[in-house]
C-alpha cells in the first residue's frame, strides 16, 4: 500500500492550458535529463497530462539526455535555446547546470538539487530564470546508510559511488560521512569521471572487502544495480529506479510527487508566470522501496519488521 504524498509549500493542481496567445501554435517544452531516463520521463509527462497538457495535442515536447561524463549535455541545453523552447525541464544537477550556462532568459525549471549546490539562494523567491523541485537528498542518503546497515548488521565498510562532475557529489558526500562514521563504518568514497570507471570501481570495493555501497543517481542506475546483483553487494540509491532495476533498496523522495510539482510549475509559466512568482518546491514525502527478488539473490533474509515498514516490496 502506498502513503499518501505531501510537497512542502503545495502545487496547483488541474490546471489547464487556456491562453490564448498560445491557441496559434502548440507551446514546445524542452526536457534535459542526465542519467537514466525512466521513469522521470514518463512521470513527467504523465503529470502534464493530467493538467491537460497533452503530448501532441496541447503540448510538444524536444527530449534530449546524456550521462554528464559525455559532453552532450551542454551542447543538448544549446540546441534546446536554439530551438526557442518556451521552458526547459532540467532533471538532475548536471543537467540544470548545463541550462543555466546556455540561457540567462528562457524559464528552467529543475527536477534535482540546485538548492543544495547552490544554483538556487533562494527558494521563496527565485532569482533569475530557474524555479523547480528537489528533495533533501544528501540527507536522506545518510538515512539509507543506517537502512543499509540494519540489513546487513556485520557491515565493516561502505563504498560510495559518486558522481565527479555532478556537483551533487560535494553536498552528498559531507551530509554522508558523518553518518558513516557514527555507524562506526569505513568509508570508501570513489568518485568517478565516467561510465568507463565503473567496473574498476566495482573491483576496488571487492579488493577492500567492501559489504554495501551507495549510489548517486547521476552516475546512471541501470547499469550499477546490475552490476552489483551479479557480484551480490547489497546496495542503495536514492531513486526508485535503483530499486527497480535490481539494486537492493531505494530510500529517497516520492518522485512523482516532484514530477507533479515541476509540471505544475511548467503549466503556470506557458501561462504567463515568471520563475520568480515560482517558490521553489521542496518534497516532504519519502518513500523506502525494497526489491525483495534481489534480496533473495544475494542471500539475504529481510527483517520482517523492517519490510513492513516499506512503501513497496518488488516481488
């Protein structure tokens, strides 16, 4: 059963696109993504639509994602201004630091942690063209060591796979640390520079005899979780995707409760409203996702007690 979703300071809900200076053409929304794709995108537009905003009929939409070790991104953000997209929907921090380096006017709206790294001071009243949603991330990480921990209670030592040119990993990796260290853990933190880096990543963990690792979601899930099924290592992150595509447990905001702000804040401003009348957006709803069929893989048993106090178990 899934609880109910809160976001801090609420979002407008029905709204529908009715200006008419928008009736002769379609309004165009640019959609830059660094990492994983799914399933920000289909939540995303799913949100839309629910405000009426349907993909080719009241709404077009210019996709475009990269992992932020290519390059792509800031090229991507360029063609998107070049495109004359009316807003631009930046999901996670590589990809809202590409839109702001290629545009000072279009409206960006980001889905990540531009306040925490700074490219939001302030959150009542946005500067500049840039308003959106985030969660407290870094700090729900430090939760998901403690989860991590309770699951595997002989853990000696965690791996922290980070992502170098996200500049996430500053805020994650301080917020994480101290937590590391009251759990009396050793840390290994290796932030990486590409997908390239992974599997010596991977080897790393497994020379140091690491028990568990934590990933950044920009480093791209997919591949991570797989990865560390087939070398049994429990391991989290904190998108529900890691969950679903293999990793052990997720522990972060409900991310469609963020999609439905950030859509809610793209339909208000093709309607007219500037980023600055946009508070940005903070999620208060987290939820804990358990993939029950990993557990079993790697050999180990869930806690009963812990397991009921999951918002989904994939089974």
């Amino acid at each position: 059963m899934r609880r109910r979703s809160l976001l801090a300071g609420g979002t407008a809900a029905g709204l529908t696109l009715a200006a008419p200076a928008l009736a002769q053409r379609l309004p165009r929304v640019g959609v830059l993504v660094s990492g994983d794709p799914e399933p920000t995108w289909s939540l995303f537009r799913k949100a839309m639509a629910d405000l009426g905003l349907v993909e080719g009929k009241t709404v077009t939409y210019e996709y475009r994602a990269a992992d932020s070790a290519s390059g792509r991104l800031d090229a991507y953000a360029r063609e998107l201004v070049a495109l004359k997209v009316d807003v631009i929907v930046a999901v996670l921090s590589p990809a809202t630091a590409a839109a702001m380096k290629a545009t000072t006017t279009l409206p960006i709206v980001f889905n990540g942690g531009a306040p925490i790294t700074g490219a939001v001071a302030n959150v009542a009243r946005p500067e500049g063209n840039i308003t959106g949603a985030f969660a407290p991330s870094s700090t729900l990480a430090g939760k998901g060591i403690q989860l991590l921990h309770e699951l595997v209670p002989r853990l000696a030592s965690v791996g922290l796979l980070l992502n170098a040119n996200d500049p996430f990993h500053v805020p994650l990796l301080r917020d994480v640390a101290p937590v590391v260290r009251a759990e009396k853990l050793e840390m290994v933190a290796l932030p990486l520079k590409s997908a390239d880096e992974v599997a010596a990543a991977f080897e790393t963990l497994a020379a140091r005899g690491v028990g568990g690792a934590m990933v950044q979601p920009s480093l791209g899930l997919r591949g991570i979780a797989d990865r560390a099924l087939r070398l049994r290592l429990p391991s989290y992150s904190f998108r529900r995707e890691y969950a679903e595509s293999g990793g052990l447990f997720s522990y972060g905001a409900d991310q469609a409760e963020i999609n439905r702000a950030v859509a809610s804040q793209v339909s208000r401003l093709l309607k007219g409203a500037r980023p600055a009348d946009l508070p940005v957006q903070q999620a208060t709803k987290v939820e804990l996702v358990i993939n029950q069929r990993t557990a079993r893989a790697i050999g180990l048993a869930l806690p009963p007690l812990f397991v009921a106090r999951a918002d989904e178990v994939l089974d």
